[in-house]
C-alpha cells in the first residue's frame, strides 16, 4: 500500500534552534515530493523536489530528498515563532496520484 | 488575484442532509481537487479532477459526488451526510492537468460538522 509517514508527530523547540522534519515514503512510480506549511488554515507550497532537483534551499528553510532512502528531510535553522505551524510532506506517484503524511507539527517557543 | 475560493467556511448539518461545497478558481488551472484534513490522518483525496468535463476518484469518495462543467468551477456534493464527514475540506488547484506534482494552491478550507 503506498504510503506517507512523517516523523516526529510533534516537536516544541525554542527560538534560534535547527530542526530537522523527516518524511518517509513507500509509492510505485515516485514523481515528485513537496512540503507545504499549513498555519491557521491553508496550507501553503514550500518546496517541490523531484529526481533532477533533489535539494532546495529558500531563506533558513532547506530540503533534501534522498531517493535510494526514499526520504526527505526539511531542515529549519535559526527558527523564530513564526515558523510554528503544521508541516506536510505530500509524494507525487503515478500520473496524478497524490499522498500527504499526518504533518509535523512544530512549535516555537520565545 | 482571488486564487482558490471555497465557500461556505463554516457549516453545521444534520445526520441525512445534503449539500454543496463550492470551489472556484480564477487562474485557469487545470487540475481541481478536494481533500478533508482529520487529526492525525493528514490530507486524504476525495475526487480531483484533470479538466472540464473529466472527473475521478481518489482515496476516500464514498459518499461525495463531483461534476466539473467549467475550468474554473468544481462543487462537491454530500449526498446524504454521515457524523463520519465531519471534517476540513479543501479545494486545491494546480495548473497542470496530467501531472499535479507542482505544488498545489489551496483554498482556505470549509469547516463541516455533521449532528
């Protein structure tokens, strides 16, 4: 059964920290893997990693997919309050299938 | 720039009742999709569709109907709501019609509690 698993479930850390959110996958015919940051609502794109782009890098926030582990890791460094949030990993497979992890919730404290 | 509109944001109904979900997108994406979000079980695909007139299913229908009778517009019908429906919805749309694997833009959901 295809499957999306993202580790750990929840994670509180303080302001100016690095973290590391994991998300794992189990697809036939993997094509692409994104994260997004859901707030209070919507969730919104992050990064899109694919076989020809496997690492991605925006401001403090960076990803890497590891294709022979079938994993990706989205790092944070440096987090500020502003980063707490629901983090999604979803895996693009086939031709239009997509499966989202439960998300990683992460909170920031001052 | 309106993007992703879901209407309504909040809605209570009774055990047996139906109703409509609405999403209209203006960015002339051809990829329309509906998900719910429950604790613990992230974003699960209700029915998505590649383009006007096309429409399939994903991982949990049971229950909902789609139609897709213009690019821009993709309702989601409860036939006959269940309490196992209550959930957050979202519409979400990406440009690409066969491969939606470039990240999606999501409305800002529908609230939906079935007594």
């Amino acid at each position: 059964e295809d499957k999306v698993v993202q580790s750990p479930l929840s994670l509180v850390v303080h302001e100016g920290d690095t973290v590391t959110l994991n998300c794992s996958y189990e697809v036939t015919n993997f094509r692409s893997l994104l994260w997004y940051k859901q707030e209070k609502k919507a969730p919104t794109f992050l990064f899109m990693l694919t076989s020809s782009g496997i690492e991605k890098k925006s401001g403090r926030l960076s990803s890497i997919l590891d294709k022979k582990e079938l994993s990706s890791i989205l790092n944070i460094t440096a987090t500020q309050t502003g980063d707490s949030a629901i983090y999604l990993c979803a895996v693009g497979y086939n031709n239009n299938d997509m499966r989202f992890g439960a998300g990683t919730r992460l909170t920031v404290k001052p | 720039n309106a993007g992703v509109t879901q209407t309504p944001k909040f809605q209570v109904l009774k055990t047996g009742q139906s109703m409509t979900l609405q999403c209209a997108q203006d960015m002339n994406h051809e990829y329309m999709s509906w998900y719910r979000q429950d604790p613990g079980m992230g974003l699960r695909l209700i029915h998505y569709s590649v383009g006007a007139g096309i429409t399939d299913q994903g991982e949990v229908p049971n229950g909902y109907n789609v139609s897709r009778s213009t690019t821009e517009d993709f309702p989601l019908r409860l036939l006959s709501a269940a309490p196992s429906q209550t959930s957050v919805y979202f519409c979400a749309s990406s440009p690409y019609g066969q491969a939606p694997h470039y990240g999606y833009t999501f409305g800002s959901g529908t609230r939906l509690t079935v007594v």
